[in-house]
C-alpha cells in the first residue's frame, strides 16, 4: 500500500511539468506580409492563444471614433481596432502590448462582454492599443 502511495506525490509534479510547459503562449516569427481579413474574422482575445504570429500594434483614439458611453460600451472603438487588425491579415486582436509598453488599462465592453484595454497617452487624449495577430493555434 505504501509503495502505491509513495507514486503519487511524483506523478503529481510531473503532471504539474507538462502542464506548465504546454501553456505558455509560443510567439512565432511572421511569415511575412498576409493578405487582409475581414473585421468580423477577428476574434478578441484577453489572453494569448497558444501559436501565433505578432503582426504589429494597432491603436485607436477618441478623434478615430472610439468612446466609451455611461455603461462602459466601446463598440465603435473595437470594431476599429478589429478593422485595422484585419487590414494587416490578422485573425486575432490581443488585448495586450509587447514588452516595455504602456502598462495602464481600461474596462471597455464590446457587445455585453467586458475586457481589461491597454492605454496610453494623458487624459483626454488617451489611445487604446492592441496586438494584431495570426493564430496558428488556439489553447
């Protein structure tokens, strides 16, 4: 009975291993230019998908249209981002910037579902900001 239970405490940290090595995000090298989507191909994503290839950042300011209204609803403003996203092929809008951005975030909703928005920039003149990407693979 001992030497059963002696087993367990082992394949507890080998499954705690594999599971922390396989849910790190791989970020992977473009393949070069991609031809653009289409704004309502572009999923929003809070967390990094599994694969997939960072296409730039884009940002979207109050003069472009992007606004929050009395219930925290910015739908004009990430139909934007999802727009710029898809013009440089992306399939993804990662609400995150590269290392060494702007750390600030807002809450901003988007058709009922509510995400934590990279910003930058002094009241007033704030930009929201986001990644477009290509997923290869989702978690």
């Amino acid at each position: 009975m001992s030497t059963r239970c002696s087993h367990i405490p082992l394949l507890l940290l080998a499954a705690l291993f594999f599971s922390a090595c396989s849910s790190q995000p791989e970020v992977v090298p473009s393949a070069g230019p991609r031809s653009p989507t289409s704004a309502n191909q572009v999923k929003i994503y809070q967390k990094a998908p599994k694969k997939f290839e960072n296409l730039g950042v884009v940002s979207v300011s109050r003069a472009e249209g992007a606004t929050w209204d009395e219930r925290g609803d910015a739908t004009a403003g990430f139909d934007i981002l999802k727009r710029k996203a898809a013009a440089l092929g992306a399939n993804g809008l990662l609400l995150t910037v590269p290392e060494g951005g702007e750390e600030k975030r807002a809450t901003a909703g988007y058709y009922g579902t509510f995400y934590q928005v990279p910003v930058k920039g002094p009241r007033g003149s704030v930009e929201g900001l986001a990644q477009a990407i290509y997923v290869l693979e989702e978690k």
